[in-house]
C-alpha cells in the first residue's frame, strides 16, 4: 500500500520535471518494485525524448525525490 503510494508520487514528480517543466517527453513511465525475500528493490524509469536531450532529462529525473 505505502509503495503504491511513492509510486504515484514518485510518477508525478517525474512527469511534472521531464515533461511538463524541461518540455522534454511526450510520456514518462516510473515504476518500482521491491522483493523482500530477494533483499532487491528495482526502478523502471521510461521516457522518449530527442536523442541530444537524453541526458539532461536523465540528470532530471534522478533529482527527483517521490
């Protein structure tokens, strides 16, 4: 439930920073998921963007706290 959570937020603040703000992809996908019988946590981060502009928009998106 909590994950749920931070992953809406976690979303919106990315959508919000790439998209809306940089003017940088027309959609951004986040997702992350955690196992914690295999002690791992993953992050699925999405985008399409111009080539040149990756990046940046890259350097965005991990200045994003959820």
């Amino acid at each position: 439930m909590a994950l749920d959570a931070f992953n809406v937020a976690l979303a919106k603040d990315l959508r919000i920073n790439i998209r809306e703000q940089a003017s940088g992809a027309y959609s951004v996908s986040s997702r992350l998921s955690v196992d914690p019988q295999a002690k791992d946590i993953s992050h699925l981060l999405a985008f399409t963007c111009q080539p040149e502009r990756h990046d940046e928009l890259l350097t965005l998106a991990n200045e994003v706290d959820g």
